[in-house]
C-alpha cells in the first residue's frame, strides 16, 4: 500500500490566481458601475415626476372642496392640515395626501405657487438635481413650471 503522504494536496488560491479575480471584478464593475447609476439618476426624475402628478391631484381635490387653491402662505402642507378658517374648515374633506407631504428625490422641498397663467392654475416644480433654477440634463426643472 501507497502512503497518503505522497499525495497530500493543498488547497488555497495562489496569490496570482488571486490578484487574476480581483481584477477581472474590478474591469466587471468599471464597465456595469457607470449604467447602474445612470438609472439610478433617472429613477430619482420618474419619481419627482410621479410625485408632482401626485401633489397636482391633492390641490385639484382641495380646490373642488374649498374652491381656492391653497394660498402661498399656506403652501402644500395644507393639503395635510385643516384650515384654520372655521368655514372653510368645514368644507375641508382631507388629508388629501396619503402620507406627509414629500420631498423632492434630492431632499429639497417642491416649489408651489397659486395663481398661474398655466392652464392648471398653479405652479409646481422641482430644482432638479442641482437645487438650482433652470439647467439640462438631470439639473433640469421638473413639473408645471413658470414660462421663460
């Protein structure tokens, strides 16, 4: 019989075989990396688009019930909150919204101002990715926006 010590094997990577994967994985993530998070930009511009559909629906809702747009003082929280006017607070079947009231996907606050020469009566937006007014790309403003 054949000893088993001659045949021992060892097990374990080389450091080569090793260093052969890492960079294999790091070609890998150069190449997918950069398409991830171009979607995941995108995403963030569907939802700010979906949310702004969302909040238009409340204020229409609120303006069938009370016949008024909120004021700018009283801005989009009082799609959540009673008006502080007796009457209109009986007229006041919300909250219109189903949770709080949002931010936009960059954590800053929807801009809203009653009164608008647009056809739905209001201005609603977001900055965009860059906060900023105007710009291109994902740095543009979204939603019903003032002209010019």
């Amino acid at each position: 019989m054949k000893s088993n010590q001659n045949y021992k094997a060892e097990a374990g990577f080389t450091l080569l075989e090793l260093l052969v994967v890492l960079v294999i994985l790091g070609l890998l993530a150069g190449l997918v990396g950069p398409r991830l998070f171009g979607k995941a930009d995108a995403a963030k511009v569907q939802t700010a688009q979906t949310q702004i559909q969302m909040l238009k629906s409340g204020l229409l809702t609120y303006r069938l019930d009370l016949g008024k747009f909120p004021s700018e003082q009283e801005g989009l929280k009082a799609l959540n909150s009673p008006p502080s006017d007796e009457r209109q607070r009986k007229l006041w079947d919300g909250p219109y919204l189903g949770d709080e009231l949002p931010m936009d996907p960059w954590g800053m606050p929807y801009q809203y101002k009653p009164g608008s020469s647009q056809p739905q009566g209001f201005l609603l937006f977001s900055y965009g990715a860059d906060g900023k007014r105007g710009g291109e790309g994902l740095d543009a403003d979204i939603g019903y926006l003032p002209e010019g």
